[in-house]
C-alpha cells in the first residue's frame, strides 16, 4: 500500500512541476503561482528567493523559457 501511495505522490508532484513550467513558459504568471506554496524557497545560481510572490515577481521579469530534457523525481523531491 506504501508504494501505491509513493508513485502517486510521485505523479502529484510531476503534474505540479509540469504544469509550472508550462505556465511560465506561456507567461500565464497567476496560473504559474498557483502551483506554489506560500512559504517557497528557491535557491539558484542567481541567489535565494524566500516566498511565491516574491519569486514570482522575479519571473515575470526575467520571462525565462523552459525545456524539460528529464525529471527525476524521489518523493516530493524534484529535479529537472
């Protein structure tokens, strides 16, 4: 029953990271928000970001462009 319910906090989390990066892509920033949480840190080559709306604010700035070459997932933990 544990592994059931692993692949599909696996699929959850996959879903959620797809649909971000998707919606950043399209520049659709509030449906992009609505898959954070609140209290979110980011922390990347270009500093931390402590909370969704002030990363956020930050993306629509910087209007990056994604392409997912592969996601790794283990558990909630994503890397893309």
């Amino acid at each position: 029953m544990a592994i059931q319910t692993q692949n599909l906090d696996e699929h959850n989390s996959k879903v959620v990271v797809r649909n971000f990066i998707n919606a950043l892509n399209a520049e659709n920033f509030a449906a992009a928000r609505e898959q954070l949480a609140d209290d979110m840190i980011f922390k990347g080559v270009m500093g931390e970001r402590r909370g969704a709306d002030v990363y956020m604010e930050d993306m629509k700035k910087m209007k990056f462009k994604y392409e997912i070459k592969k996601l790794f997932v283990d558990g909630n933990d994503i890397s893309l």
